[in-house]
C-alpha cells in the first residue's frame, strides 16, 4: 500500500519556527514535494526534494531522508499568511501521492 | 502568462446523474492531471493526460473517464454520480509527463445530492 503520515494540526505565534514532519511508504518514489493550500483554493508548490538533505527557499526550507523515509518542511519566521494547510507529497514519476495534510494556525 | 482555469466553479448534481468539468492548462504545458479532494483530505490522482493520451490512472473506476485536446485543455467526466463524489476537483498541468512540478488551478467543487 502507500501512505503518508503528517500531523493534523500545528499551532504557532507570529515570528516562530515550526517544523512540519512527514513519513512515507510508497512503491515508487521520486521525490518529495511539499504543497502550501489554504481554505481550498488551489494547492501551490512549495518544495521539492529528490536527493538527501536540506534545500532552503526564502523563509521554508525542506528536508528529505531517503534512507528513513521521512522528510520534513521548516516555516520560520511566521507570518499570519502562513495559516493554511500543508502536505507532503511523493512523486510517482506521475502522479503526486499526497497525505492527509497539515493545518497550521499562526496567531498574533 | 495564464494560469490554471478550471470551470465551473461550483456545481450541484443529483445521484445518477453525469458530469463534465473542465480545464485549461498553463501556456506552455503538455501534461494535465487531475485530482479528487474529499473534505479534510489531501488531493487523490484519477489520471493524468499526456499529449491526449491517458498516462496513468489511480484507483478510481471506469465511470470516471477523460478528455484532452490538441491544444492540451482537458475534461473529466463523471457518469452514474453517486453522493461520494462530493468534492473538489482539481485540475493540475505540467511542462511534461515526467514532471514533478504541478500547477494546479481552483478547482470545481462538486455537489452532488
């Protein structure tokens, strides 16, 4: 079968860092995307990993362990935009296999 | 450059009834590939169109089919709706099959009674 396993809800104050962990178990795998949706509107690319280790972009950064089957997406310095839902994804080389998703909520 | 289009936006079905919905690809893309959202749940893949060809399909049945055309807009159909497939439809493109990066558009909610 093929899962993915994310935590459902994170909360955080503005000027934080949140960490958002994914674990996988897929047949194929490709890479690791991570998608940034808020109140379903239309998901948005945030990141892709295909090889170990840390890519940075901006204010989020990704993580991704081939080996362990875990990757993980880091929000600093947060902002009430960052209110939204995120997911992990696994690209199958077609599709983009995607976990239940993330809610985080940024307050003042 | 246009984005992802999805039309329409909203739209409300009775049980056994069918269904069209469709999307324009951003300029420049060949692959469109599109995506059922339940409530509180992430995107799940019903197929992907390359070139107007199917290029893959996930776990859906036959009752979902679709289309693409020679200028890469695409349509889902959906026949014999039952009140499950409530959800938002989501059309993402591609620059190609083998891309990882996916555009996607809006989205057709779908209501179905």
């Amino acid at each position: 079968g093929q899962s993915l396993e994310q935590p459902s809800e994170v909360t955080a104050v503005e000027g934080a860092i949140v960490q958002i962990n994914c674990t996988y178990q897929t047949s194929g795998f490709y890479g690791l995307s991570w998608y940034q949706q808020h109140d379903g509107g239309a998901p948005t690319f945030l990141s892709y990993n295909a090889l170990d280790g840390l890519e940075e972009t901006g204010r989020f950064s990704s993580f991704l362990s081939r080996s362990d089957s875990y990757g993980y997406l880091l929000l600093q310095e947060l902002q009430m935009k960052d209110s939204a839902s995120y997911f992990c994804a696994v690209f199958a080389g077609t599709a983009l296999i995607f976990g239940k998703g993330t809610t985080l909520s940024v307050s003042s | 450059e246009t984005g992802v289009t999805q039309s329409p936006t909203h739209l409300i079905k009775t049980r056994g009834q069918q269904v069209t919905l469709r999307c324009s690809s951003q300029s420049g893309h060949n692959t469109v590939s599109w995506y059922q959202q339940a409530l509180g749940q992430g995107p799940q893949f019903i197929f992907q169109y390359y070139r107007e060809e199917e290029n893959g399909r996930g776990n859906f049945p036959p009752r979902f089919s679709g289309l693409q055309f020679p200028n890469y807009s695409s349509e889902l159909n959906v026949n014999a709706l039952e009140l499950d497939d409530s959800a938002l439809y989501l059309c993402a493109s591609s620059q190609d099959r083998g891309a990882h990066e996916q555009y996607f558009g809006p989205g057709t909610r779908l209501t179905v009674t």
